[in-house]
C-alpha cells in the first residue's frame, strides 16, 4: 500500500492554517487591538466555528480523505479536532462574557450550541469509543448503564452535533462584527452551508443511494455458539472492487435486529458479487442478527479503511485477537494464487481452540507457502496444548524483524498491550496499521 506524502501532510496543515484566512477579514487594520477580551473572544469564536466546519465535513465519510489516510484514522483526526473546537468555543464563551456578561438572543444561541457540542462529546469519549469509563471495571458491571447507552442511542445523540452546528451557524451570521461587511456574511455564511451540505448529503442522498444499490443475505450459519456466518449475495458493484481487508458499513432491515447502522469487515474475497461476514456475539445488536432470515435486504456503505497489505513488496507481521481475524481471512483467502517471495507471519490469540474459526484457512495456505508462518495462541487451552500463551515481547520477539510491516486487529486492550511491545522492540509507527472492532 503506497501513500501519497504530499496529501498526507498538506491536509492537517490546511486544517490548522484555514482560521488565518477570517481571521484576516475580521482584523485588517485592526490587529492592534487583538488582546482585548472583546476581540480574543472573535478569535476563538472564529478558530472554534472554521474547525466546528472542517469536524462535520470530516464526518461525511469523504471516500478521497479515506485513500490518503484510511477511514480510521480520519475518525480520530476527526475526535481530536471537534475537541480542540469545543476548547476555542469555550474560551471565545468565557472572554465574550468578561467584555459583555449580560445574555442576548445571540449570545444565548451560542451558549445553546456550547452546551449541546459539550454534551455530545462527553458522551461520545466516555462511551463510544475506548474512553475512561468503558475500561472501568464498575461500567463494565453495570448492564443496565451499558444498555441505556447502546451504540444506536450513543449514535443518535452524536447526530445532534448537526443540529448544534446549525445554532452555530445562526450565531455567527447573526453576530454584529459579522454584519459588519458583505463579504463575511459571505464566508463565513457559505463555509457553514457547504459543511452542512456534505453533512446532509452523507445522512440523505447517500443513504437513498445505498438503498437502492443494496444486497441480501442468501444464507445464515453458525460455525460457533458465539459467531455467525452471514453470507451476502449480489453486492453492488462499488464493493465487489473492494480489497481484500476493507470494512463496510452494514444496515440489516429487519425487525429482528433493528434497522442500526454497524461496521463490519469482509471476511471473504469478493467472488460472484458474493462474500461473507464473519460476525461475533458480543453485545445485544450482534447477538440478534443471528435471528434475521435469508432474503433480508441490507444496506451497504463503503468499503473504507487502509487494512489492505500487498503481498511480496516488504515482510509482513499480522497479529489478531479473537474475532479480528475477520480481514486476515479475507487477505490469506485472496492470495490463494499467489507464491510468496516476502516472508508472512501471523499470530492469532484466542481464548479456546475451538474458538478458531475456520483456522483450515491459514493452515492450508502454510502447507502450500514455506514462507507463511501461522503461530496459533491460546490463552485459556482446555489441556495441554501447544499453542498455550499469550502474546508477549518473548513471542513477538521470535518472529518480528525490522523489515516488517505489522498489521493489528484485535481489542483495545490488546492493541494497547501489543503497540507497547512493538514500539520497545523498536517499531515506527508509520509501519504499523492497526483497525478497530468498532
């Protein structure tokens, strides 16, 4: 997988320089006066308000931002600026009320954004992603707060950032220093819209697309007590292109599960507009689709993601815990043709052996490549078993070389435990791609 460096680096440097070009329109022939509580509070209002854009954007699943740095890692720039946001609207709050305490419709509109923006993200880093709270053993216990804030209702109340947005946008159009000049209402009113259009234009019109250019489950299996096999017939054409690794986002429109929106790998190559997904139990949503019935129409957006190595360019490591071996499957099951020249070695973790799912897959691809290694492990073995352990420095050590690039999929917890190893044995992080279960 090759990377375009330029883009790489010239979008996080337009993120952080794009504020300059307003700033400018407000404060020409008056930056002398920059320090008063008046005009910081503009500033950071206008930093705040030109990120709050670039966040809503961002959330727009844009498929070009997707090549250049892969979907996960344009969620997290994504998290850190709608934070870094929030900060310069809080401080633009605080100075605007030191010059000026007494609340106004306009004021007041901003404050009803604020509020909003906070709760949104307080929530979603608590949450939704692998936040303070959801590592607590005390969350993790209490079952009726883990189903009250489920991923559909965590989901529904992220989705209000538009409607805070659209506060902030009135906020701005409406403010004095705004009304000033033509050419503010202008700019600052047309980055709003256009923000607010990618926005709708992800939620509407691609939804309405993804409904027509949607597949169905032709069959569903059950190859343990805790996965499911869920076999798709005759996906649309933007994912039988899709490679080998890459995950999409999946409605199910059935009772049984709810219509909800999740991510899910391709565990299969694409073969006949057919492939599988290979999908764990592991909380309510997942635990019912093993209910939904053959014929179920499902909505697919994507594919995404930058999980997609190539085979005989560099040495690769893959390492999966449980069921993140979904992509490695559908990687090895691709190379099925292909005569390695590059050493692969990947380790599994599993809790039990009989929790290796389909393993005849690595298997049979080790009997026809010597130079793919497959090191199955086993932390809870019924008996003596060789394949007891854990993944640590010691088994890392043993098949890790410097000429390696690694490729995680695994729990949070286990990415953390593996990252920390790889980065003693000396790893740059530009050699390593790590995708999430959620």
């Amino acid at each position: 997988m090759k990377k375009n460096n330029f883009s790489g680096s010239i979008w996080p440097a337009i993120t952080l320089l794009l504020p300059a070009l307003p700033l400018q329109l407000y404060f020409a022939g008056n930056w002398y006066s920059f320090w008063h509580s008046y005009s910081l509070g503009m500033a950071c209002g206008i930093v705040a308000y030109i990120w709050f854009c670039l966040t809503l954007i961002l959330a727009g699943r844009i498929r070009y931002f997707d090549r250049v740095y892969g979907h996960d890692r344009v969620l997290i720039f994504h998290g850190y600026l709608a934070r870094a946001a929030i900060g310069f609207a809080l401080a633009h709050f605080v100075f605007k009320y030191m010059f000026h305490s007494e609340f106004t419709i306009q004021s007041s509109i901003g404050l009803a954004a604020l509020l909003l923006f906070g709760m949104v993200a307080a929530l979603t880093v608590l949450f939704m992603v692998d936040g303070i709270l959801s590592q607590k053993r005390a969350l993790q216990k209490s079952q009726k707060l883990k189903r009250f804030w489920d991923y559909s209702r965590l989901k529904c109340v992220h989705n209000l950032t538009a409607a805070a947005f659209a506060c902030t946008v009135v906020h701005i159009l409406i403010a004095s220093s705004t009304a000033e000049t033509n050419i503010r209402m202008q700019a600052m009113g047309g980055m709003g819209v256009f923000s607010l259009g990618v926005y709708c234009y992800h939620k509407i019109i691609r939804g309405w697309q993804n409904n027509r250019a949607g597949t169905t489950v032709s069959a569903v299996s059950q190859p343990d007590h805790t996965v499911m096999r869920l076999q798709l017939n005759k996906l649309p054409a933007k994912l039988v292109h899709s490679r080998a690794g890459q995950f999409c986002y999946f409605r199910f429109i059935s009772a049984k599960c709810g219509k909800e929106e999740h991510p899910f790998t391709l565990s299969s190559p694409v073969v006949n507009q057919q492939s599988d997904l290979l999908i764990k139990a592991v909380g309510d949503y997942t635990q019912k689709l093993s209910e939904i019935e053959p014929g179920t129409r499902v909505h697919c957006d994507g594919p995404y993601g930058h999980f997609t190595p190539e085979p005989n360019i560099v040495p690769l490591l893959f390492i999966a815990g449980g069921i993140g071996i979904t992509p490695f499957m559908a990687i090895v099951s691709s190379w099925n043709t292909i005569h390695l020249q590059k050493p692969v070695t990947l380790i599994w973790s599993t809790a039990t052996e009989n929790d290796m799912i389909q393993r005849a897959v690595f298997d049979t691809f080790a009997e026809k490549n010597t130079l793919f290694t497959f090191v199955p492990v086993v932390t809870r073995p019924a008996g003596a078993s060789p394949c007891a352990g854990r993944i640590n420095k010691k088994l890392l050590g043993s098949h890790y070389t410097k000429e390696m690039h690694v490729y995680l999929c695994a729990s949070a917890r286990l990415r953390k435990a593996v990252m920390a190893i790889l980065r003693e044995l000396g790893t740059p992080e530009r050699m390593v791609y790590r995708e999430r279960f959620g």
